[in-house]
C-alpha cells in the first residue's frame, strides 16, 4: 500500500558502506542538498575499518546507521536498509561513490508517479573523470544474456531524451515500494545468495518477468566515481570478477524463460561459455573457483525460478 503523505509521495535513500570513507561524506552531503523532501536516510555499514564509521557518526541524526558486524554484502545490506526505510512510496539505493544533482530525486518521483506501471527509474549517470561521458543510463540486455550499462562511454550529447529501458544499475536507483514488495523473494528484494554484482540485473529481469517497466530520467543527473576504470579487466578486483561471472549464471538460471527459443539461444550461449573458459583457463584461472559455489546453490536457484514463473503465469491469468 503506498504511503502518501498530505497527497505527495515518501522517499527514503538507503546507502550500503564498506571502506567508503573517501566518498560516503560527498555522496552524504549531495543526498543532504535534494530539493525532494526524504523521509529517512538510512545507511548500513558492512563492518568498515577505514573510518568510514567516524565519517557518519559526523551526520549525527540526519541519517540512520545500522552498523554490522560482518560484511553482508551489497545485497544483504540493501536488503536491511529498504526494511528499515519502510514505508516510504520509493527507495533511493544509492552507491557511497556517487554524487546527485540536487533535483535527482524530484526529476525521477515526478516520472515514476505519472505512471503507476513504472517501477523503477535511473537518471543520467556520468563519470566523474568525464563529466560528458555517459557512465549509465540504466541496464541492456543483450541478446547473448549479457548485461551490461546501457549508453557506457557514449556522449552525454546522445542521451538527453527519456525512454523505457530494461532496467536500472544499482548505483543511482529508484524503486517503486510496490514492486519492491512484489517482486521479493522469500523476503528479499536482492538475492543475497548474489552476495554483490549482477543483483540488480536479477531484479530488473524478474521485474520485467511480473509486468514492471523501467525508464530512463535524464533530467535526473549524477556523477558515478568507479573505484576503477571501465574496460580494463585487470583494474577490476578478483574478487568483484569472480562474483560477476558466478552471478552470470545464478540470473540465468533463474529468469531465462524456457521454451522454443532456447533451442537457438543455447547453442550460442555454448560456443560463448567455451571461449569464454578457454580464456579463463590461460589468464583468469583465478575466477573459476566460484563454481563449487554455483553447483551449491544450483536447487535453491531452481526453487526461485520455479516461484518466479508461477506467479508471473497467474498475473497473466489474473490468479
């Protein structure tokens, strides 16, 4: 049910933190300067050593911090925080690195409320280094189910018009409240199986799955501060290579609908996996010990799978 206040809708921003301390108190401060009046500003702190902690402790009760003692992933943690943040119509998730114009909020509430089938929504995110340089303007799927940022590396000049669009990176995020709770699993909006990466492309297509659409705001305006360079592979940790590519698999077991096109879809999807293994054996040998893990968790993703596409049959039923 949504929570509309006086007629207007609530907004909360939830911000999950691990050794953000170089950017948590920008990213905070533009959070502080939205022209959108938030209902709460919650962020979970992943068991930072950094002082990253002392950082939020300055914002004193402007935020709410829920400080763990282990790190629970990106997942787990936004998971935490949108509970905390409840009930607000919308939900913000917002990575500590990057940095709102301070009209993101009101641009993208003022989008998603024209139309209640929206349920989630991203604005023009740049690069830090590049401010003319698109960084993301939402999610693509592309037809070998690789996902990736739509518009990354293109002008910002290309991208001035709004448009639907398959779904939303986490880094920038609106969330309908709604959708939130209709496309959970067993609770949990992201999977925290994922741990981190590729959750938000596993929302996105289960969103898509249930009848949810996603658009693009560019009025709404960020700036994204990667903590390494697109492109170059070896800038990327392995640990965050090693998530991406397990997480690869876990979002197809879970949303690639069957049928007759996976007759052509997997041939191409298995020359792609072969090449991308040969690879992987000569330079990244190093990824491939997530598969222990994949095969774990292979009947808890067949689970949630079959729950996806039950549901998804009785909305088109009208169950």
């Amino acid at each position: 049910m949504e929570s509309h206040v006086n007629g207007a809708p609530t907004v909360s921003v939830c911000i999950v933190t691990y050794n953000s301390v170089r950017e948590i108190g920008d990213c905070l401060q533009a959070v502080r300067r939205q022209s959108f009046p938030l209902a709460s500003v919650v962020v979970v702190d992943n068991a930072s050593t950094d002082g990253t902690r002392d950082a939020l402790a300055r914002f004193g009760d402007e935020i709410r911090i829920i400080l763990n003692e282990r790190n629970n992933g990106f997942a787990g943690g936004q998971n935490q925080a949108i509970a905390a943040s409840a009930p607000s119509d919308y939900v913000l998730v917002l990575n500590p690195d990057v940095t709102l114009d301070p009209d993101y909020v009101a641009e993208i509430v003022a989008a998603m409320e024209r139309d209640p089938r929206i349920g989630s929504a991203t604005g023009m995110i740049v690069r830090a280094d590049s401010p003319e340089t698109m960084d993301s303007a939402g999610l693509v799927l592309r037809p070998d189910r690789n996902a990736a940022d739509l518009a990354a590396g293109e002008p910002v000049a290309a991208w001035t018009s709004p448009r639907e669009i398959f779904g939303v990176s986490g880094a920038a995020a609106m969330y309908r409240r709604a959708m939130i709770e209709d496309v959970s699993d067993g609770g949990q909006f992201f999977d925290e199986d994922f741990f981190a990466y590729k959750e938000d492309v596993d929302v996105a297509w289960r969103a898509c799955h249930l009848g949810w659409t996603a658009v693009y705001v560019p009025s709404a305006r960020a700036v994204h501060r990667r903590g390494w360079k697109p492109g170059g592979r070896r800038s990327v940790p392995l640990f965050v290579r090693r998530h991406s590519y397990q997480n690869r698999f876990l979002t197809l077991i879970k949303n690639e609908p069957s049928g007759p096109h996976l007759f052509l879809l997997l041939p191409r999807l298995a020359v792609i996996e072969a090449a991308k293994l040969g690879y992987i054996l000569l330079f990244e040998p190093g990824l491939l010990a997530c598969w222990p893990r994949i095969m774990k968790l292979l009947p808890a993703m067949l689970g949630k799978r079959r729950r996806l596409f039950r549901r998804k049959m009785s909305k088109r039923g009208g169950i």
